[in-house]
C-alpha cells in the first residue's frame, strides 16, 4: 500500500476501526490518505463509492466477514452495480483468526463475492503473492476484494514467479490427483501432497489465486491429465472454490472425474485454539486432506 | 418574474410526472408529486450543471436518495436538456433508458444508481469528501425520504460528516411524514426529527416544502454554518397535486382507475389521456 501510495496519489486507504501497527508508516508518511471510518462499514463501503466516482482508488479494509457481510448490499449497490473503482480487503480469512469464534471468521465470504458482476477476487496464498495481488487490485479499473489471511503466514514461494490475473499457478505437477487449493490453507496442501507422494499418489497442486475470473483452463487440463480433484478451502464448500470448480468441470460436458469439495460442510467454524488447531478441529488438517484424497480415490 | 416561472415549472412537472408513471405502468406517484417544488427550485435557480456537460468535473451534484421518485426528477432533466423529451414516453418499457429507479450509466445528469434506501447520504459525503481532498468548490446535495431515516446507514453518514466537516454537503429531508404501510409516526416515529440531527452535528433549518420562496432562499444560504453540514427538513405533503392522494398510505405505488384518472388529470390540469 505504501509503495502503491508513493507513486499514485489518488491511492486512499480507509479502515473501520483497525489497522493499528499495521498502517502506522503510511500514516506517519501520508496522513491526509488515510481514513478511519469508525465501525460503520457499510458507512465506509459506500464513502468509498462517493469517493472512487470522483476518481480516487479507496482501499477499503477491514475484517473479511465484516467488511463483505455487514456491507454486503452497499458492495453490490453502490460498488459494483456503478462499477466503482472500489479495493475490498478483507483480513482474517478462514479460521486465521484463532481463537476469537465464528463472528470474526469469514466462511462464506468467496460465495458472496463470485455472485456479484464486475466483481474481481483475488485470494493470495502467502505473502509474496499478497503483495502481487495486491499491486494488480490496484491495476485493475473496478472492484476488486482481496481475501487475505493474516500476518505471518509460512511463505508458499520459494522463488518469485509471475502473477498472472486469472491464471491459476501449478505449484507441483502430477497426475494421480490434483488438488486445487486457495489462500493460506495450500501450506496445508502441500504438506498433505508430499506425504500422499509417500505413499505413492502423484499429485498435482494448483494454487487458485483469481477466484474470479476463474483460470478454467487450468482446471480442464487438470481434470483431463488427472483420475480426481479435490478442492480445498477455508470456506464452506457451499459457493466457494470447490461450487467453482464443479461448474468448469460438469459444464465442459466432456470429463468424467471423480470429484470432493473439501471445507466446512454447511457448518460454521467450531472451537477455539490456535491456527493449526483450528484446522484440526475444523477438518481441514494436512491428515484431513490426505484421508480425503485417499478416500476419493477409492471412490 | 424569475417567481412565476418556477411555479409554472412546478405545474408542468406534476403534470408530467403522474402522465410518465400512468403511461409507464406503474411508479411511485405521490413520492414525487411531494418533492416537485424542490427539485424545481434546485435545478432552475441552485445548482451549477450544465447539461451539455453532465459529468463536467467541478459541477454541483444533486443526488436522489429516494431513488423511487426517480420521475420527478427524469422530468426535470429532460427539460433541461439531459436526454431527450421522447425518452419519458418510454418510461419503464422494454427499450427504455429511465425506469422505476434511476441508472446513473444510461441516463444523463444522473449521479447514482440509487433505489436502495439508505445508500445516497453516503455515497453523496464521499463525493463531498473527494471536493475538500481535491481544494474544489463544488456542492452536494441529497435528497432523502423520511421514511429512509429509518435505515441505519443514514445515521452512520450523520455521524460521519460532521465530524469531516463535511459543509459542502446538504442534506434535504423529504418530510411527508408517511411511509409505504402508514404514516410515519405509526410504524417509527422520527421526531423529534430537528433535534436529531442537532445532536448528531448538522446545522438545521426547517421550510414549507411547497413553498418555491423560501426553499430559493433557504438553498442559496447554504452552508449554514462554516464547518458543519447543512439539514433541510422540507415539510411536505405526500402526493401535492392531486386530492385523493394526498396523505393516503394506500397511494404509495399504485395506479388510478380511469373514475380516478379523470379527477386527477382536472386537478393537474391535464387533458384526460
């Protein structure tokens, strides 16, 4: 945000209420860019219209489930709807927030946002990739939310690599199983692949990072080269990457594939813990994914 | 001189509004017969546009958060040039540019795509905000329903504007004092509507909404006060124009029988069509 600040000056950022430590230097270095809204986010969302009308680029952030729920119809309205050159970023995606319950745990957000046109979603996997997704947000004429885990989430990329809008990323190859992956539970994947590499299962890992508009390709070719998918994501499996995945595949009419959605089923997130003990108790765990692969093979 | 003009644009406008809506099948009749004498003043003696450039970047922007009295204001932009007059015959049709809320992509000399109540006051302070950003002049003014106050989105933006300093923004409250199922007062009861907004920053005036005078003045003193938003509670009757509309809940989306067609096209001064 700092450096997109810099070099354009109808850069703003405006949060609800948050973003303290976070937002300190470009506060100290652009004070007059920067705008608590106070906890009115639906407030904010449509503040952010008035001003993208004008032609600034707002970078509205706040919680996930806060920022895509609470002002969900001033996002379709005021954002989309009028095409409003609006970011969206939403933090704390998933499970990442701990230990504080399903109120601050966005689980449904994705189903949300696919359904709304001209909207463009980008679900980094580590921070590496935040920083590209969030510099081409910023390219992009229109809305766009960003779904972002939260700080310090083990690094993905070992190498830089080109970020490509709705182009989804092949982070291993194979061709038993590909697991296609969004957001910071594809560390979680790629335990689980190695481990299933172990045990004799070649599997392809394709990291999502463009909700929408979707890389389609990627996924035919996947169900082409490969005998299953299984989808994996912080989300219910209602509506998110897994109903996305399901739609390329059964309408290409062509590819018979064994398939699973794997995520909350039509729950909310349960218990409290750390991170890794969320996804366990949540069933999203790097044992969770390789039964589910194993299982699905099986099928 | 500049006086009878208005008032002969008022009686045109009510004219054209409840002809657009009967001929388009169907609209929010006296939600915009109650806002006439404003939207009239505001476009013919307040707001610095010009139709030729409807998206000139330092115009005044007026925006219609009750976006369902959209006709009355259709109305008005076509007499002064927005769009062409042919455009009201089509109204709410198959084809048509103008429908029951208004499109900010498709019809000139509209500023949002308002229907949803509660969105404009919003949408209208992030413009004002753009305005002190940039250092321009321009003014904002939004146009609410009483009955939208009732969304808590409005009170965010109360909240909001004062404390920006927001006094390039207007607000103007249609108070007609009835809703969709009622009056007001039945269902959420706004008073005391003054002290409200008093107390959430706004600097105040109340005006007979029907009276072309003192809305002129009322609107060309704006802000009020250095610093502070302005608030226009425009006193109002629901359905000015036509008798049996008036104050009746039932009206609220609702088209004549011809038995009725013919008394509210004597009282407007229409030719029965």
């Amino acid at each position: 945000m700092h450096d997109l600040a810099r070099e354009n000056k109808q850069i703003l950022a405006l949060v609800a209420d948050n973003g303290a430590i976070v937002y300190d230097e470009y506060r100290r270095e652009f004070p007059d860019r920067f705008l608590n809204c106070g906890i009115s986010e639906a407030n904010m969302v449509s503040i952010a219209a008035g001003l993208a009308s004008c032609g600034k680029i707002p970078f509205a952030y706040t919680i996930a489930c806060f920022i895509t729920m609470r002002a969900f119809e001033q996002i379709r309205d005021d954002v989309c709807l009028q095409k409003m050159n609006v970011k969206l970023v939403g933090i704390g995606a998933g499970f990442v927030y701990s230990n504080l319950g399903p109120t601050h745990q966005a689980t449904e957000d994705i189903a949300l946002m696919r359904a709304l046109p001209n909207m463009t979603i980008f679900s980094p996997a580590d921070p590496l990739e935040v920083r590209k997704a969030t510099i081409a947000a910023a390219q992009i004429n229109g809305p766009v939310y960003l779904r972002l885990a939260t700080a310090g989430t083990p690094r993905i990329y070992e190498k830089d690599y080109e970020f490509k809008v709705g182009r989804g990323v092949v982070l291993r190859e194979g061709s038993g199983l590909a697991i296609i992956a969004t957001g910071a539970i594809l560390h979680e994947v790629l335990q689980a692949a190695d481990e299933l590499k172990s045990l004799g299962i070649s599997v392809r890992v394709i990291n999502i990072h463009t909700l929408k508009p979707m890389d389609k390709e990627i996924v035919l070719k996947a169900a082409y080269d490969t005998k299953a998918i299984l989808t994996v994501e912080e989300h219910t499996v209602l509506g998110g990457l897994g109903s996305a995945v399901a739609e390329v595949v059964l309408e290409n009419n062509k590819v018979p594939i064994k398939f699973k959605r794997l995520g909350l089923d039509d729950t909310f997130p349960a218990g409290y813990g750390t991170y890794e003990e969320m996804k366990e108790i949540n069933r999203l765990s790097k044992v969770d994914i390789v039964r589910a692969a194993q299982s699905l093979l099986e099928v | 001189m500049q006086e009878i003009d208005l008032e002969k644009k008022v009686k045109e406008l009510r004219k054209t509004i409840f002809r657009t809506i009967c001929k388009g099948g169907g609209g929010h009749i006296p939600a915009s017969l109650s806002i006439a004498e404003i939207l009239v003043v505001l476009y013919y003696s307040i707001l610095r546009i010009d139709p030729q450039n409807p998206r000139e970047s330092g115009r005044d922007r007026f925006i219609l958060s009750k976006g369902h009295a959209g006709v009355a204001l259709y109305a008005i932009l076509a007499d002064k040039g927005f769009f062409d007059k042919g455009e009201l015959d089509k109204f709410g049709r198959s084809g048509a540019i103008l429908g029951g809320h208004p499109d900010m992509y498709s019809v000139p000399g509209i500023e949002a795509s308002t229907g949803s109540l509660g969105h404009g006051l919003a949408f209208g302070a992030g413009v004002a905000l753009a305005a002190k950003m940039d250092k321009k002049d321009y003014r904002v003014f939004v146009l609410l329903g009483d009955g939208e106050c009732q969304e808590g989105t409005v009170w965010e933006t109360a909240l909001f504007a004062p404390q920006h300093k927001l006094d390039n923004l207007t607000a103007i409250i249609d108070y007609n004092k009835l809703q969709a199922m009622d009056r007001l007062d039945k269902i959420i009861s706004l008073d005391p509507l003054v002290d409200k907004w008093k107390s959430f920053g706004w600097e105040v005036r109340e005006v007979d909404g029907h009276d072309i005078n003192n809305l002129r003045d009322i609107l060309k003193a704006v802000p009020f006060a250095f610093g502070k938003p302005s608030l226009i509670i425009a006193n109002t009757i629901k359905g000015k124009g036509i008798s049996f509309m008036e104050n009746a809940p039932i009206w609220h989306y609702r088209l004549p029988n011809s038995d009725e067609m013919k008394i509210a096209c004597d009282e407007l001064g229409l030719e029965y069509f």
